[in-house]
C-alpha cells in the first residue's frame, strides 16, 4: 500500500508563478486561515500585494453573503456558492439576475487558495482577478463593480470595515482584494483519506481501500486527479457537451483545446453535485458510468480517458473512496 499511497503524493503538480503571484508560506506570519486542516498545508498562490489579515477576511465574508454586490441586491455570492454544498450550487446552471440561467455549473470555492487558474476554462490567473467577474456578468449578478464600490462607501459600517482592512478604504481593487482573501480562507481537509495517509489505518473502509487502489491503479483518476487537492489544475476533454462550449480554447485561441475545462479538484466531491462543467451529470453513479464507458468520442478526447469497464462492487469501491474525500 505504501508506493500506491506516494504515487498521490508524488503526482502532486509543480505550481507556475501567475503575473504577480508568487508560492507564499503564510505560516511564516501570523494568519487568519488557521487552524490548518491535517492534509493541507501553508504553501498556497498569493498576490504580493494582498497578504492575508483577519480584517481583509471578515470583509470579505460579510460582503460574500450580502446581496449588495448584485444590481438588484437579489443575489449575493452565496447564492450560487452555497456553504451547505461545498460553495457550490444545487442546480446544473445557476439562476443569476432575473431569472437568467447562467452557461456553467457553480465549482466548489473550498481550497481555491490552492489553484493556479480560477474558471472551468482557466480565464483568471488569480482570486483577485476571478471574484469580481460574476458581479460584471451580466446572467450572473450584472453590476458595474465601480457603482457597487460607491454603494459600499455610502454605507457607513462598510466603510468603516475597508477603513480599517485598507489603508485607503472602498475601491473596487479592495473589493476584490477582501472577496478573495475571505475565499483564500475556505479550505477543507481532514477527510478520512488525510487521516488515512497520517497513520489512522482504521480511517478508510474494506471498500475506500479497496477504491483507492482502483483510484490510483487500474482506474487511472489520479493522472488528472493528483496532489493534495486532487487536481492537477491542467485542462482535459473528456468529451461533455462536445460542439457546444468551446472551453479552455474561448481563452486560448487553440483548436487543440477546444473542449478542455479544468480539472476539478475531487475534496468534499459527494456535496457538490451535480457535476461536470455543464451539470450534466446529476451524480457520482452517473460520473462513474461515463467515465468507465471512456467519455463521450471526439476528435480531442484526452488520451488518458479510455474504457475502464469496471465490475459492478469495483464501482462501489470507487464511490466509497470517493465519499472518503469529504472533509471539514
């Protein structure tokens, strides 16, 4: 079992620097994102121009759940990124401003801190780049984050809160810089796997063991799902809604990457249904089937997607590690 638990480790992705960001070790100062889950650990992608406080992290939690931030003060980020589901949503598509169906499924926002690109097609390097988008969209909350701010600066609490996180109080760069760094705060680990790997061997059941060997084995997840946050942050296609969505080649240009979404990451999995970057997939069964009849064929399919044909009680063992991922 030994070799079989290092390839997970092993497998972990060298992160890239992002324009400005750079690996940062926030345990070398005092933060506000402890205590830190056993399976995480400090080393995360950090703007040096935005270090973590507990002031920039109360602000942003106030103004994630708040509706002010939508034009109609109707949604507020919680809306579609629900604490209860892992910040995601219930539904395939979000419902944004008047009933608009946004075009993607709602991700998961725990361990973002972690990710290099942000988005199922990697459009925003940085949490600083990424949170503000959805409140500019105009399916999602469809407000100019320039009003917002002058919202925000009419409201005499708000302001005192930026006063005291910001020397230079309400901007729409603070805006950001407060979402991001409460979303930089959402991490979860603790899952019975982390516990497994720490020496409890009673954490994982017959049938996790016996998911986990499939996992990094015969089933091949861990070449896209590795590392601590079990994701290698890359782009795949497997072949959802080919012809339909463009994907990572909307940003890149490429036709090569036409139909290549990000890899989620696999933490807190059995909350955050439905799945996949349309939806489509309303459970863990019915992601477990797709992927062991190999994707849906395209020209661009990912190499590494291939059929599996797993035995039925194969597949109940890769659900149960599955299950195994889910944390605190």
């Amino acid at each position: 079992m030994v070799p079989l638990l290092l390839t997970l480790v092993a497998l972990l992705p060298v992160l890239p620097g992002c324009g400005t960001s750079r690996m940062v070790d926030a345990g070398q100062s005092p933060s506000p994102f402890r205590p830190l889950p056993v399976g995480l650990d400090e080393f995360f992608v950090l703007p040096e121009d935005n270090p973590p406080t507990a002031a920039k992290v109360a602000l942003g939690r106030r103004l994630f759940f708040d509706p002010v931030l939508s034009r109609d003060s109707t949604l507020a980020c919680s809306s579609c990124h629900r604490p209860e589901r892992g910040f995601s949503d219930t539904v395939p598509t979000s419902i944004g401003i008047a009933g608009q169906r946004t075009t993607r499924n709602a991700p998961t926002l725990l361990n973002r801190a972690y990710g290099v690109s942000l988005f199922w097609d990697g459009r925003a390097a940085t949490l600083e780049d990424a949170v503000l988008q959805p409140v500019r969209n105009a399916r999602e909350m469809d407000h100019d984050p320039v009003r917002v701010a002058g919202r925000l600066a009419r409201d005499r609490r708000y302001a005192g809160e930026f006063t005291r996180a910001f020397e230079d109080g309400v901007s729409t760069r603070n805006l950001a810089r407060a979402l991001a760094s409460y979303v930089r705060s959402l991490r979860s680990g603790n899952a019975a796997i982390d516990r497994y790997l720490a020496g409890d061997r009673g954490a994982l059941s017959p049938d996790a063991r016996a998911g986990l060997r499939i996992f990094a084995g015969r089933g091949n997840c861990v070449m896209c799902h590795s590392g601590a946050t079990f994701t290698d942050e890359r782009f795949h296609n497997t072949g959802i809604s080919w012809g339909t969505d463009p994907g990572r080649s909307g940003v890149t240009g490429d036709s090569a990457d036409r139909g290549a979404f990000k890899t989620p990451t696999l933490r807190n999995v059995a909350r955050t249904g439905p799945y996949m970057h349309d939806g489509s997939l309303g459970t863990l069964e019915d992601v477990l089937a797709f992927y062991d009849r190999g994707g849906n064929p395209n020209p661009n399919l990912d190499p590494e997607i291939r059929p599996l044909r797993l035995a039925p009680r194969e597949r109940r063992a890769l659900r149960a590690f599955l299950e195994a991922l889910t944390g605190q």
